[in-house]
C-alpha cells in the first residue's frame, strides 16, 4: 500500500513537535515509508525560503517525490473533483496518486474525503 502526504502532512510531520515524531514512527512501524509526495505539493507546504523551508526539505528528501504528473494522472485527477465538486486541483492529484488501495495523510480530510468518495479504494487519514 502506497501512503501519499498532502501538503497539511508535510508540514506537520516537517515541525519537529513530540506527536510528529510518533506519527513519523508508525508510519515507518506500519512498513508505509517512505511516502509520496506529488510535487505539486511543494508548492504548497513549501515558502521558498531555504531557512525557512528547512525542516520540510530534510523531511522530503526521505520521501518519494512524484515529479512526473503525465495526461492520465492529470485528467483522472480532473475527474475526481469535477465529480466532488471540491478541492483544489492539488488535492486532487494526491488522492489520484494514492489509486488504487492506497491512504492520504492529510490535514484537511473535508477536501480530500470528498474526493476519494469517488476515487478506487482510497482510506484519508487525518493528522
């Protein structure tokens, strides 16, 4: 099963807090590492700022980072959220990346639950 971080889960697991620590230990416990990342997502979860962006770099580098967004991802991602009338594109390629059978860590389970209403087989996780 393939694990897919939001940008809301790249900056929680990113701020070093005691409850981060231990999300980022089950997930390795559970056999889940290293997750995927769509890279859209850094757009998100990132300032742009090497200071500032420190912390989520350190934690991207362990992650599998979806560079490659091709036409089937992209319009199966459509799809999704023409049919959740929600979400932004964003979140809509990580749910499309976490089919089939996979889970979304996310900070905004409204959004992303709506479109895996609608996706094959996909769990969100709320962190």
């Amino acid at each position: 099963m393939v694990l897919v971080l939001d940008a809301g889960a790249v900056t929680f697991l990113s701020s070093r807090r005691q409850l981060a620590g231990e999300v980022l230990q089950a997930i390795q416990d559970e056999g889940l590492w290293p997750p995927v990342v769509p890279s859209p997502v850094l757009v998100e979860c990132l300032q742009g700022d090497p200071g500032e962006d420190a912390n989520a770099n350190r934690l991207l580098t362990s992650c599998d980072i979806v560079t490659e967004i091709d036409e089937g991802l992209a319009r199966r991602a459509a799809w999704l959220r023409t049919r959740a009338r929600r979400g932004s594109a964003v979140d809509a390629l990580v749910v499309a990346c976490a089919e089939p059978g996979g889970s979304v860590l996310t900070g905004d389970p409204d959004d992303i639950g709506a479109l895996a209403v609608h996706a094959t087989d996909v769990l969100v996780e709320r962190i």
